[in-house]
C-alpha cells in the first residue's frame, strides 16, 4: 500500500515537473518568435514608410502577453489557483477529521 | 554543485522575460512621445485642469496669488512682453487702450509682494517685464499675462523662459517675435513672424514676407497665406514634425529635408533632386525660398 502511493506521489511529481518545463520551454519558443517578428514589422515599417512607427503597438500589444506567458511558466509556474484548490482541500480535510475525532 | 542545461535555460527565460518587460515599457514611451495629442500638453487631465482655472490651482497647489490690471492710452505701435515663468495671453480687440491684466502666483504671501509687473512706456511702445522688488530675495513665483490691444500695435516681441505664448484675434500685418523655451506657441495670424521654443509646439498663420520658426522637440503646424516674391520662408526642428498649409499660389523653391522622417507635398513639384530623406524642387516658378528641415520628424505640405 506504502509503495503504491509512494509511486502515484513520484508519477505525479514528474507529470508536475513535466508540465512546468514544458510551459517555460513553450515561452522561450514564443520570446523567440515576437522578438522575429517585431524585427520583421520594424524592417517593413522603414523600408515602406519612416514616418509613423506602427509595429510599436504590436510590440507593446504582444509584449503584455508575452510577459504574463513569462510571468505564468516562471512566477506562478505550479499554477497559482492550482495550488490553493491543494492547500484548501487539505485544510478541509484535516478540519473534517478534527470534527470526526471529537464525535 | 555544477550547472545543468536546465539551469541555463531557467537564466535565458528568466532573461527574456526581463527583456519583454524592456520592450513593453520602450515601445510605450515611444508611443507615447510620437504622439502630438500627449506633446502639446493636451492630456483630458489638463484640460479639465485649465476648465477649472485659478481656483483649482489654488485648491490643490496650496499657491498664493493676486490680480492685477492697468488700462493705458496712447497710439503705441510696439509691444515688448518679457516673462520668466507664467503664461502669455494677447487679444486683439476693438478699444482704443491698453488692458494689461496679470495674476501674480507664489507659495507664499511675501513672494508674491516680492514679484511686480513692470510697465513701462515710451512714446511708441509699451514695455512689460516680470521683476522683483527686492533683489535680494530668491524670485519665487509666476506672472501670467493677459494683454488686450488696440489694432494701433504693429510689433510685438514675447520672450519667456517657462510658458506657453498665445496671441488671438490679431491683424494679418503685426509683426511679431515669440520665443519661449518651455511652452507652446500659439499666433492665429501674423506678419513677418519669427517664433521659437526649446519643448513646445508652435501653431501659427502667416501671411508676411519673413517667416522663420524653430523648435527643439515641439511640432510645427502652420497656414501660409498670400506670399509674395521676396518672401523668406524658414521652418526647423530637431525632433518634432513639420506640417504646413500653403494656398494654391504658392511659388517656391523648396529644399525639404527630414533625416529619419517622411517628406510629402501635395502641389505638383518641378524635381531638381531627390533623395531617401531629401527633396528639392520648384512649386510653380519657384519664386520664393522656402526651407523646412527636421530630423526625427515627418515633413507635409498640404494646400488650403
């Protein structure tokens, strides 16, 4: 029984581990990408016309998600809400058995 | 403990998630500064500001002010404003006098004593100067102007360090000069007209022979009316773009030049050069010089 859910901790922890690799090799690719093609709209932009800089706004624009690409396969990387569904269904669990104990 | 390739690529995200942040806050202050709605200080904020006049700026400043005015008579034909912090306003109206009203601002009541408005008058031309009653203490405090003048006036001269320069409701033939370093200039029509600013814009109507404006970082946007052979017709900037109106009779001999900008003209052009950032040519007989120069900004000359 011990080594089962020993085995079922460990398969979920790699499955975990998996997934928050898997989201920051994903932002890296998507980095990659917006910097390509902002380079790509400033080249056209002066070539056709070097008044008005308009591949700013996709810059700014596509910049905002990249951040919070970053911010979510970095920063919050085991998935925020995730975790705190976790903590509480804990916390409920312990409460419950605290209320089965004392019956 | 050795480093794993793992950790590397945890460095490089966490790098160009920096860099991402980099660029959002770049390409919004760029955004922001091309912007002329934002450079001519036309935020909702400070429009809303000018709406509630004095009385907001007292509010919220915790700033002493007083008010004053002088009527003068007499056939003056030049007017000389000097400022150092403060606003200008000039209105052409149809009285035979001079109404010369100021608001004295400061951050306490003693500097405000301290601070005069000094008129003074020859037998042609009326003088105003900001000035301090006492030399010795540190000027603390501005002075807006707001002059009425009868249509005997044929130049005016605007100096003033932080303050937007406006001149309303004039006649076509005054000459005037307005320089101000920080601060828009504003002339709803002008004779020969030589204008100014370091970081505002300049709005203006001419229809004079000798034109000359300059800014550092403030826009141009103009009317050009009526102009004769022998006209001088010179418009520069550093960073800012140049925008002007001609009426169809405008014959010139143009050089623009806008070393990263756009350049575009809507009369036809007779090209003697053109080049990536450079046009030269004739507009009709090309009988006046006309210049424009910038170098960050876009050059256009549209007809009226």
């Amino acid at each position: 029984m011990g080594d089962e859910n020993k085995k079922e901790s460990e398969n979920s922890r790699l499955n975990e581990a998996r997934k928050i690799a898997k989201n920051k090799v994903a932002f890296i690719r998507h980095f990659i990408t917006y910097i390509s093609v902002l380079v790509v709209l400033a080249i056209i932009n002066n070539v056709t016309s070097r008044g008005h800089q308009w591949w700013l706004w996709v810059a700014l624009f596509w910049g905002i998600g990249v951040f919070f690409n970053f911010m979510s396969a970095y920063l919050f990387k085991g998935g925020g809400l995730k975790k705190m569904e976790d903590d509480l269904t804990r916390r409920e669990m312990e409460r419950l058995g605290e209320t089965d104990e004392k019956k | 403990m050795k480093k794993s390739k793992g950790d590397n690529v945890n460095y490089l995200g966490i790098l160009f998630g920096l860099l991402s942040l980099v660029i959002i806050i770049l390409s919004l202050v760029f955004l922001v500064k091309d912007r002329h709605i934002f450079r001519d200080g036309l935020f909702p904020f400070k429009r809303w500001e000018r709406a509630q006049g004095e009385k907001y700026l007292k509010k919220f400043s915790g700033r002493e002010r007083a008010e004053g005015e002088e009527i003068l008579r007499g056939l003056h034909s030049v007017l000389d404003v000097k400022n150092v912090a403060g606003s200008i306003e000039i209105t052409g109206w149809d009285k035979d006098y001079f109404l010369i009203k100021y608001i004295k601002s400061g951050p306490t009541s003693e500097s405000i004593e301290n601070l005069m408005a000094k008129i003074e008058t020859t037998k042609d031309s009326i003088s105003i100067k900001r000035s301090t009653a006492d030399k010795r203490l540190k000027s603390r405090g501005t002075i807006s102007f707001d002059i009425f003048i009868p249509d005997t006036v044929k130049s005016i001269s605007v100096n003033s360090v932080s303050g937007s320069i406006e001149l309303s409701r004039m006649d076509p033939g005054i000459t005037q000069s307005l320089k101000t370093v920080s601060g828009k200039i504003e002339t709803d029509n002008s004779g020969n007209l030589q204008a100014g600013s370091t970081s505002g814009s300049i709005t203006f109507r001419f229809s004079g022979s000798d034109l000359r404006v300059n800014t550092v970082s403030g826009s141009i946007r103009g009317e050009m009316l009526n102009m004769t052979p022998g006209s001088l017709l010179d418009l520069s900037s550093v960073s800012g773009s140049i925008h002007v109106d001609a009426d169809e009779t405008l014959n010139a001999e143009i050089a623009l030049k806008s070393v990263s900008g756009s350049i575009s003209c809507d009369f036809p052009v007779t090209i003697s050069m053109k080049k990536r950032n450079r046009l030269e040519g004739k507009i009709g007989d090309g009988l006046i010089p006309l210049s424009i120069k910038t170098t960050s900004g876009s050059i256009k000359i549209r007809k009226l």
